[in-house]
C-alpha cells in the first residue's frame, strides 16, 4: 500500500496584469493612429475615434484583431460625447486613458482674416478638447483614478504671425489642461500635456520647411512614455523644444514680431 505526503496547495498564478484600456479621439491619421498602432501592438484595449470611418476601420484592420474598435464621431458635436463615452466604456470594458489628439490647422494666408477657419481650429483644438476632458474628468473623479491626456502644441506659447487661431486655439488648450491637472490631483487623476514641436503627418504634408522634424511614430512613443512615467506632466516632444521655446517665450513682444520664426 503506497502512501502519499498531503500536498502543499499550490499558490494561486499572479493574475495577469489588466491590459490599458485607451480611448484615442482623433486617431484616424497621422499621432492618433500612430499612438493606436503601439498600443493595440503592446496588448492593449483601444477605441478609435475620428470622422474618417473607413480609416479607422483600416487601422483597426492592420492591428491585432479585435484590439482597435473604430468609433465615428465629430469632435464639433458636443452633445454626442456622454452618450458615446458610455458605449465606449462598455465596449472596452471600462476607461484608463484618454488621449485627445483631435486638431486642425488649415493653411492661412499672410492677410487672410476668415472666421470660418477660425471658428473651425477652436472648435476641433479647444471646445472639442474640452467636452471629452470635462466628461471624462467626471467619470476618472467618481473612480479616483485615470489619465487624461491631451496633445496641445509649442504653436501655443507664443502667437506668432503665421495662423493666429491656430497658436490661440493651443494656447487655450494648454491653459485648460493645466487647470484641469490642478484641481484633479486631488482626486487621484492624472492630466498630461503633450507640446509637440514640428512632426511629419498630413497636418504638415503642405508646410514648406519643417523644423527639427519627427515621425508620427516618435511622437506617439514619446506620448506613450511621458503619460506611463512620472517625470513629466507637461513635455515638450522631442525635449529639445524646452530649452528653444524658453528662449522664445523670453523675446521681447517688439522683437518677436520681426522675426520669420
Ligand atoms: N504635425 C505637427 O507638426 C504637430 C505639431 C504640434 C501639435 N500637433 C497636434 O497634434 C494633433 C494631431 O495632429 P497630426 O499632425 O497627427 O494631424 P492629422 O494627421 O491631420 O490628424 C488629425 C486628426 O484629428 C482628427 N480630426 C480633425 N477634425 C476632427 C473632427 N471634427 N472630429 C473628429 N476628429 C477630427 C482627424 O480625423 P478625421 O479627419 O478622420 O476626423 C485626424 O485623426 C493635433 O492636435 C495637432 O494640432 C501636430
């Protein structure tokens, strides 16, 4: 008769880490889908959002299957945002991240005054920004957890001649995330503000000469980086744009309007 030592129970398997689940609004070209790209390429849960849908569904096409789910929205319609962020929620299975990417900048002549571009830039860059961070602000609060990202512009330290609305629709969105950050701390969440400098992407397919020039795929990992850290809660990308903006912004306001920068 053979006899048996009772066994020790064997120690339950570390549950697997939860993979990010990541809400991209403005994903459909250039930062936002790169940003899709790596995240659905290192496991994790992505909703895709812009207007271009047959992008997006190409985009969640090249990523592995079932990580990208495309969602089409304009960013203009702020009333769709609670209805939307709840399907997305339950699409993904909850929210960790949000990054808004959403911009545009169409190219504005040397005298050119037109509100109708104008009034489009802060639309997309600002007012669109702000009823995705306010909404899901309120959700992140009522978890005490969560990061809201937001990718605003070095085109928002200084109003140069170039594109007045362009420059004060990111100076608006900088300002707006900074205050979001100083009353979410608190709560636990997270705000991150994103400065790109000049990056290679539709945006600036029809700029003449792009300074210091990145890929979309730089920026999105240097995102991805800056918001998984804590170093940084506002980085310029690439870091060389800190020390030149600095400079910049110290320029008095006379001289700065003279120089082609
Ligand atoms: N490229 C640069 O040098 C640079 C530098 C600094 C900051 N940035 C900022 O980086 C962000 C991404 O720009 P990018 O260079 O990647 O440009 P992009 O390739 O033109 O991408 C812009 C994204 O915004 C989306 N979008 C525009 N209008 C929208 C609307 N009404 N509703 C929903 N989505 C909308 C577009 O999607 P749909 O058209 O499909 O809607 C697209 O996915 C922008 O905020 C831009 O201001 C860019």
């Amino acid at each position: 008769m053979s006899s048996s030592a009772p066994q020790a129970p064997s120690s339950p398997e570390p549950a697997p880490e939860p993979r990010e689940r990541v809400l991209v609004v403005g994903a459909s070209s250039g930062i936002g889908a790169a940003l899709v790209r790596q995240l659905a390429g290192e496991g994790c849960r992505v909703a895709a959002v812009a207007r271009r849908t047959e992008l997006l569904e190409e985009l969640a096409g090249s990523c592995p299957a079932g990580a990208v789910l495309p969602f089409t929205h304009d960013v203009t319609a702020a009333g769709e945002v609670p209805e939307l962020l709840e399907q997305v929620r339950a699409a993904l299975g909850g929210l960790d991240t949000l990054v808004y990417v959403a911009g545009v900048m169409p190219l504005v002549g040397a005298q050119e005054y037109d509100h109708g571009p104008d009034r489009r830039m802060v639309q997309v860059n600002l007012l669109g920004g702000m009823a995705w961070c306010a909404e899901v602000a309120r959700l992140f609060v009522s978890e005490r957890r969560g990061t809201i990202v937001g990718i605003s512009s070095v085109a928002g330290d200084r109003g140069r001649r170039m594109n007045p609305a362009y420059h004060a629709s990111k100076a608006g969105f900088t300002t707006y995330l900074e205050s979001l950050r100083n009353r979410l701390e608190v709560h636990g969440v997270r705000v991150v503000t994103i400065k790109p400098g000049m990056v290679e992407t539709p945006m600036t397919a029809e700029v003449d000469k792009l300074v210091l020039p990145i890929t979309a795929e730089q920026a999105a990992r240097a995102t991805i980086r800056t918001w998984r850290g804590s170093l940084w809660s506002t980085r310029y990308v690439p870091l060389v744009w800190w020390p030149i903006m600095r400079v910049i912004q110290a320029l008095p306001s006379r001289l700065f309007r003279h120089l082609e920068i």
